[in-house]
C-alpha cells in the first residue's frame, strides 16, 4: 500500500471505532472519484467521518450542508445576485458553494425538494452546474450522501440514489471491546493529510492500474447471475464500477486488478435494500482471491515441512527423512516459481518465494552438516 494513503487509513481507523469498511469506502471513492452513500441510523458517525474529507486532503475546498423539506437552493448553490437580478438574469454566487467545491457531504440528501434536485443531479453525474443557463465546470470530485432511512418507492428520488456508486449501511458498534475503547477514548488520534496535488497524482495512477480478462470475465458472470435473480444494474453502472476495482487495488499498494477487488462490488450493484443479500452472495462467489488462496495453502504446507524438518533434526539417523523434506520443499517452491511468473504484479508471491528460499537454504545446510 502507498505509505501515504495507509497512514491516513490508518488514523482514521485509529479516530473512528468498527467502521474499517466505512473507511476503506470512503478513501475508494476519493481516489475513484464516484459518490458515496452512508445509510444508518443517527449517532453512527456518518457526519463526522465523512467531514475528515475536509482535513485530510489540504488546499481542497469543501461543502457541507443538512437538507431539510424547507432548504432552498440558495443554501446549496448560492444567492442570487441582485446585480445580475436587476438585468433579469438569475445567476448565482456559486463561489463558496457545492459547484465549486472538490468535496460535499449532504446530510439527508434525500430530503432534497424538486427545486434542488435537478440540479444537483446534473452537478453529481456531469460535473456541471448550469447558472443562469451557462454551463459551468465544477471541480466536485466526491459526494459524500448520507440518510437515516432507504428512500420509498413513488418518491422520485430513485434518479438520486442511483448516482451514489458506493452505498453502505452504518450501523452502531458491533463489537463489545470497540464500543468500550470508544467510550474510554479521550484523545483524537493524529490524522496525516495529503494536499490536492497529491491526491490528483494519486487519482492519475488509480487510472492506470491494469484489468485483467479474468476480470471482465468475472463481471459478466456476476451480471449474468444478477439477472437471473432479477437484479439488474445498469450497463453503466458496471462501466463504474471498473473505477472502483482500479481504486481497491490501488489502496492495496497494486497494479493490477485481482479478484478480490471485485468484493467492493457487493456495495454497488444492488438497486433497493432487499437485494443487498443476494448481491453480495453473488459477488463473494466470485471474488475468491486465488493468488490468497494459493499462498494460504503453499504457506500451510511449507510451514508443516518446516515443522516435520526440526522435528527430524532432533532426532538420530533422521539424514534421509530431512532430505525428502528438502526435496518436498524444492519442489514446492519450483510450484511458487511457476505460479508467480503467471501473477508476476503479485508482490506477496514475491516475498513468499524469499522466504521459502532462504528457509530451504538452512534446510540444506542442515543436510550437509549431518
């Protein structure tokens, strides 16, 4: 993982108690940048966390505002000036405002009326926000949505939902030690920052991050059995979320796109709450990392090698059994060589195939010095 980007997650891991996949989220959808939902109830920290997009990333500029039914366009977008006004014009200081902010958080952005929500959707999807007609191109990289409840169907909202790439729900802590190191916690954990130039090279790299053919297969197979059970996510909406597979991958200090990436899926392809089981059955069916998996078992019996060889060393006349230990091990290390040059943008396989090097050398010395 970049050394930035990880001391960053790791203070805010640090600063907010249970919510890693929160966390993780939000720093995905920065480095992607699409939108991001927080659905819970009051009290989960959904204000608080997404407000540190304001702090971490210096010499950005950042919008916050609640939504009620009353709010009006001027809290979102700008007053009107008068100036402008007097010449039958309607156009908005928008300096200050949601269009000309890198980042926003929208509390209760479901309780936008009609006279916000076309142009906040416009402002969301195109980046562009039409002041007195003129388009202007607006710097937003993220919002950051959150509400306490699912919107209902006949709200007319379903436009606005959909243009939140990543949605996840906030519940309280889980966890009885969580909520116990919270309640004891008395002093904010330092939080690193990184400036705006910073994170546009952060987001420049995420883009070039490589995906792979196993990929695109994969998603067709989790579009495939998505619609067999009646879920249908758009065809853009899977054109997305290639972003946020580059950005997982990225965060996770690697070039290139592995299965395991696809997980993050399983918070973007479900259209209502009732789907969100079956989405994510779907997707971790499918998300199985087996670069992981390999290494897991090859350390698993390498590591029983390892064990058997001090074992026979501790015993007498034991020369033959340490032998067709060493032999086992060369020969599992040969099938470590031979996978990593399959997944050669792996480091793991990297460091695991040291380790056994280095390992069989002692064993080999072992068998010479008997």
């Amino acid at each position: 993982m970049n050394t930035q980007l990880k001391q960053i997650q790791d203070g805010l891991n640090a600063t907010f108690f249970d919510r890693e996949a929160e966390i993780e989220a939000l720093l995905t959808g920065v480095l992607a940048r699409q939108h991001v939902l927080f659905i819970g109830p009051a009290g989960t920290g959904k204000s608080a966390l997404s407000s540190m997009l304001g702090k971490i990333v210096s010499g950005s500029s950042y919008f916050q505002q609640l939504l009620t039914p009353y709010s009006t366009p001027e809290e979102v977008f700008g007053v009107l000036s008068l100036k402008d006004l007097e010449q039958g014009r309607y156009v908005r200081n928008i300096d200050g405002m949601l269009p000309m902010s890198h980042f926003g958080f929208i509390d209760e952005i479901f309780k936008a009326n009609s006279a916000i929500l076309n142009s906040l959707l416009t402002l969301i999807n195109e980046r562009l926000y039409y002041n007195n007609g003129v388009p202007v191109a607006s710097p937003l990289m993220t919002i950051i949505g959150s509400s306490n409840e699912y919107i209902e169907e006949g709200e007319g909202l379903e436009a606005l939902f959909d243009r939140f790439l990543l949605r996840y729900e906030v519940q309280y802590i889980k966890e009885s030690q969580n909520f116990i190191a919270m309640m004891k916690s008395k002093q904010q954990p330092f939080i690193p920052t990184m400036t705006l130039e910073e994170l546009l090279i952060h987001q420049q790299s995420v883009d070039q991050v490589q995906i792979g053919d196993v990929i695109y297969d994969a998603l067709a197979q989790i579009r495939q059995e998505l619609i067999d059970e009646g879920i249908r996510p758009s065809d853009r909406r899977f054109k997305q979320s290639l972003s946020l597979l580059q950005a997982s991958a990225y965060l996770k200090g690697r070039n290139e796109v592995s299965v395991g990436d696809l997980r993050i899926l399983a918070h973007s392809l479900w259209e209502n709450a009732d789907q969100q089981g079956m989405t994510k059955d779907i997707v971790k069916k499918h998300s199985q990392d087996v670069v992981q998996s390999f290494i897991d078992r090859v350390n698993d019996e390498f590591n029983e090698i390892l064990q058997l060889a001090v074992s026979a060393m501790n015993r007498e006349r034991s020369q033959d059994q340490i032998s067709e230990l060493l032999l086992k091990g060369k020969a599992l290390s040969s099938e470590v060589q031979q996978f990593q040059e399959k997944h050669p943008n792996r480091s793991e396989l990297v460091q695991l195939k040291a380790r056994m090097q280095e390992e069989l050398l002692k064993l080999t010395s072992a068998v010479i010095g008997f």
